[in-house]
C-alpha cells in the first residue's frame, strides 16, 4: 500500500507545468526569472505551480535580493524521474544524487 507521503508527490506530479518545473530543476537551483521562460508559462502561472510544489514538501525556495530560487528538496523525485527515464544526463552532482 502507498504511504501519505507518496501520494502527495505523486499527486504534485501530476501536471504537465510542475512536472515541467521539476525537469528543469533536476539541474540545481534556479531563479523563478529563469524557470518561467523555460517552461513558456507566465510568471504569475509559475509561481502558483512552484507553490504547490513547495506546500508538497518538493521544492524549497530561498530569496537573495529581489530575486528568489528554487531547489529540489525531496530526493525521491529524482527516484521519480530516474525510473522514468526523465532525468538521464540532467541531475547534476551539485544536488548530491549519484
């Protein structure tokens, strides 16, 4: 049976823009100015979808001037892409998954 704790990942995964969000920060840590661009969604759209993924416990978010980034938290999501063949060659060392 899956746990609380999955389902709540599995559950934020489960559109396209976070999902999207989530491939880019597969990299490392990136600031909301250059997330949005990337996944060709407003600022606004990005934002309430990286909140989403905050509140799940995915993503952490840290501001630096007027700026704010955003960092993959739960390394289960890198499990997640791993076993979907999403994340081959984009994790980076930086985040501390091998």
């Amino acid at each position: 049976m899956v746990d609380k704790e999955t389902l709540k990942i599995l559950k934020a995964l489960s559109d396209e823009t976070r999902i999207k969000i989530i491939e880019f920060l597969l990299a490392g840590e990136k600031c909301v100015c250059e997330i949005f661009p990337t996944i060709k969604r407003t600022q606004s759209t990005t934002s309430i979808q990286l909140d989403k993924l905050v509140k799940a416990g995915i993503l952490e978010s840290r501001r630096e001037g007027k700026k704010v980034f955003y960092r993959i938290t739960d390394l289960r999501v890198f499990d997640v892409f791993k076993a979907l063949d999403k994340s081959k060659n984009k994790i980076s060392k930086q985040n501390g998954y091998k």
